[in-house]
C-alpha cells in the first residue's frame, strides 16, 4: 500500500470536491448564439439610424 493510499470515505471526498470544483464546460452552441444576438442587436441599431 502507498503512503498516501485513500479508502472508500477519502476517494469519495476527493471526488465531490472536484466535482464541485470543476470549470463550467464549455458550450459551442451557447456561445455561437450568444454572438449571434449580439450580432443581430449590432445590425438593428444601425438600421434604425
């Protein structure tokens, strides 16, 4: 056994806090249309003029 070897409580521990701990993935879909809006808002403001 390694000197630093975790039982079941311990390797459950240390997943949830990097569970918790995790960026936020990142969503190609969520951005493209988020650029998309502002987009389209850029384009009526210059319509309006």
């Amino acid at each position: 056994m390694g000197k630093y070897q975790l039982d079941n409580k311990g390797k459950s521990a240390v997943t949830k806090y990097h569970e918790k701990n995790k960026p936020a993935k990142f969503d190609k879909k969520q951005q493209l249309e988020k650029i998309r809006a502002e987009y389209l808002k850029k384009k009526q403001k210059q319509t309006e003029k």
